[in-house]
C-alpha cells in the first residue's frame, strides 16, 4: 500500500480508539429536585413545558428552558 493510504487508516483507528476509550460521566451529588407541591398552593404561575417549576413571580421565567411562566388555574 502507498503510505498516504497507511497513514489515513492509521488516523482513522486511533480516532475511533480515543472516541471509544471516553471515561463514562460520574454521577453528580446534586439534591433531587424538590418534590412538586400543588400548583394552586405552590406558586400560582409555573411553566408550560416544565410543570414541577413554579412561582409567585407573575414575570418569572423557567430556569430550565426560559419560557414565560402563567397563570395556574384549578380546572
């Protein structure tokens, strides 16, 4: 084989062998996420994509995706 060819399948095997030899993510000691409460007694404004996140702050937006929190109503 001519060596540019040796030389590309050689960089092709040490680039698959150092994506495959990544170190599997260590778990975070972060506290669980605060157990939901009742959206009427919790907040009365929580997000529309994430509904364990709630507030009182009627121009509150969510920390998780950054949408504009609204208004809880009991259905």
């Amino acid at each position: 084989m001519s060596r540019p060819v040796v030389l590309g399948i050689a960089a092709l095997l040490s680039g698959i062998a150092a994506c495959a030899a990544k170190p599997a993510p260590q778990a975070t000691n972060a506290a669980p996420p605060a157990a939901p409460t009742s959206n009427a007694a919790a907040g009365k404004y929580q997000c529309p994509m994430h509904k364990d996140q709630v507030s009182a702050d009627p121009n509150a937006h969510c920390p998780v995706c950054g949408m504009h929190m609204v208004k809880v109503t009991d259905k």
